[in-house]
C-alpha cells in the first residue's frame, strides 16, 4: 500500500508523485518528538514560548502572510531548505518520532502541492543544503538528537543521490552557499554529546569539478544554526548561536571570495539561532529561529544599500529549525520546531509577500 511517505527511488521530478493524503482533514499539523499521541501545541508552552516583536523601526509596507499546503507530515532541524528549478527541497530532519530521517520533500508553488523525491542515502538532522548548477547538495548533518556529527556529503541530480567527497571533519548544522562555481561550508557544531557541543569557525569550500574540498579563512566568530545566503556578491553570515541557544549572536558578517576576507555590517536586530535567511526583493529577509525559552516570530529585513534593518509583518506561528526559501514573489517558511528544542514538530507551510 502507497503511504503518504511512499515514492520509487530514483525518479525524476518530472515523474514524482503527489504526495497521498495532504493533511486531507485528518493528518496533524503537530507532532511529538517523544509521544505519538501529540497534536498540538501545548497552550501555556506557546503563551510563554512565542515572541512576536521587533526592536527594529517597521517598515512602511509590513506585507502580510498566507497558509499554503503543509508538508506531508511534520517535521523539523531540517536545517533549512534550498530551490531547484522553482521547487522548495526540505531534507532530513526530525519527524515521527526520530531524529535520524532520510525525508526527501518539495514543494511545487503553481499547483501548492508538496511530492515526494528519492530520499537522502542515509537519515540525518541539520544537514547543510545548497544549490549550485541546477543540482542539489547535502553537507554533513547530525545522526543523533543535535549532536554526534558526520562529514557525509551528497548531490541530487534530479534522478537519484551520489555520494561525493566527505567533508575535511565532522560537523553539522553548517552554513552553506554557492558562488563563483564552488560551494561554501562556513561554521556549524560539534561534539559527540551534549555537554561536548561547541561552535565552530572552520570554513571549507567545496569544488565540484575536482570533488575535493580546501580551506578558506575561518568566519569571524564560531557559529552554527547561522543564516547563510548569498547576496550583492557576498556571502552573508547571520544571527546564529555560539555553543548553543543560550548564547545567541547577532552578529552579521560579509565574505568576500575574491579578497578572502571578512567584514562586519549592521548586526540582526533580534539574535536568534535556527531561523530562515532569504533574499527577497534586494533585500535579506530573516525569520523564524529559538532561544532561550523563547521561539520567535521575528521578520527583519536588511537592506543592502544602507546597511540598515527594518522590522515586517512576523510570521503566524514562530518556529525555528525550518525551511525557508524565495519563489517567485513569495517567501515560503514550512516546518519546523513550534517549541524551543526539537520535542515537537510542525508541518505548518505559510507564505510572505509584500504584494
């Protein structure tokens, strides 16, 4: 029988199914890391947990967000999501009751269906994720509960996944972009258990034609659960957490690939760790993201020209370790963890746009 997680490895996007049921009235939209019999998000959690303002002046234009389909099944520490010809890929991550998950999902934005692509080679949690070249890479990741690290690296070809050159050392939670033909890995965490856990600044690139990695001048401060994009040129590292999320950074800072060389620019307004970083209409939007007993709602942009934030409408329902991505005129946040931590997942799917 087909499941809602069902698909035939090795299919093209062209062939890719819908994914069956669609939250059709009876799939829930939350779920529990530790119990199956969780739905929803416990009302006291989220009065004490959910943050909504910005100390950042509001834009003039807050813009508005939408309900869009929800994914197959909730899901979240996916680290982030990447696009491919149009269509949001979520990979990896918690859900149903693991951490270790092979989940392979996108999103179609014309139809708003999610479908069901070949899944990762093996499961794992904040695997660093980039496009480059119409192809789909998968940097590292956790296999336990935020931690224990691996340094398995693959790319998706729109068929079927190949295992490419490890990276250097185990790490996850990695910042990834890709410029001038070369992929970036910046950051990330280690450590075998929780009380090892440590950042990072360690700054590997990756080159597709030799399939081998080599080293670049390490980020500034170490990092992990960054918002990493690039943009006028430049890779930008945002926000993110130093060791974990009690000791969130604001930190903002540019990397010139030609110079080799790090700057400072404005620091993000709400630090934060876990959140979605999108390049929308000239500017780098951040949502979403976790803190100490606090998920937040948080949308501040950063206008490139001046070096300034500005704060927007935030999102319905905070969530942090989530797929974030710009398609068209939309940005479109799906997934993630409604709590702080990773106990419970979401398959909410909302959508911005300035109109």
């Amino acid at each position: 029988m087909i499941t809602r997680r069902g698909f035939a490895t090795g299919l093209s996007l062209t062939l890719a199914t819908p994914v069956i049921a669609q939250h059709a009235g009876h799939d829930p939209l939350f779920s529990g890391l530790r119990d199956p019999k969780l739905t929803d998000v416990p009302p006291e959690t989220a009065q004490i947990q959910r943050v909504f303002d910005s100390p950042a002046p509001k834009a003039p234009n807050p813009g508005k967000w939408v309900q869009r389909a929800p994914l197959p099944l909730p899901r979240s520490e996916m680290a982030w999501a990447t696009t491919v010809g149009d269509k949001m890929h979520v990979v990896g991550g918690y859900g149903e009751q693991r951490v270790d998950r092979n989940y392979h999902h996108y999103y179609d934005q014309a139809s708003d269906k999610w479908l069901n692509a070949p899944v990762l080679p093996r499961g794992a949690n904040h695997v660093g994720v980039v496009t480059l070249d119409g192809k789909l890479y998968a940097i590292a990741g956790h296999i336990e509960q935020n931690r224990k690290p691996d340094n398995l690296c693959f790319v998706y070809d729109g068929k079927e996944w190949h295992k490419i050159a490890s990276l250097p050392r185990a790490c996850a939670a990695i910042g990834c972009a890709a410029i001038g033909g070369l992929i970036h890995a910046i950051g990330g965490a280690i450590g075998e258990t929780t009380a090892e856990k440590k950042s990072v600044d360690w700054h590997y690139v990756y080159d597709p034609k030799a399939d081998s990695w080599s080293e670049r001048r390490p980020m500034p401060t170490a990092r992990d659960h960054t918002g990493t994009l690039v943009a006028d040129g430049r890779i930008h590292i945002i926000g993110g957490r130093v060791d974990n999320f009690y000791t969130n950074s604001n930190l903002h800072h540019v990397y010139d690939v030609k110079e080799d060389k790090w700057y400072p620019r404005a620091p993000l307004p709400t630090a934060r760790s876990g959140h979605g970083a999108v390049l929308y209409r000239e500017k780098i939007f951040i949502m979403g993201g976790e803190g100490s007993n606090r998920v937040f709602g948080q949308n501040e942009a950063y206008d490139l020209k001046t070096d300034r934030w500005m704060s927007y409408a935030p999102m319905p329902t905070p969530r942090h370790g989530l797929g974030a991505v710009a398609i068209g005129d939309y940005i479109h946040v799906a997934g993630g963890g409604p709590v702080m931590g990773g106990d419970i997942q979401s398959a909410i799917h909302e959508a911005f746009t300035l109109g």
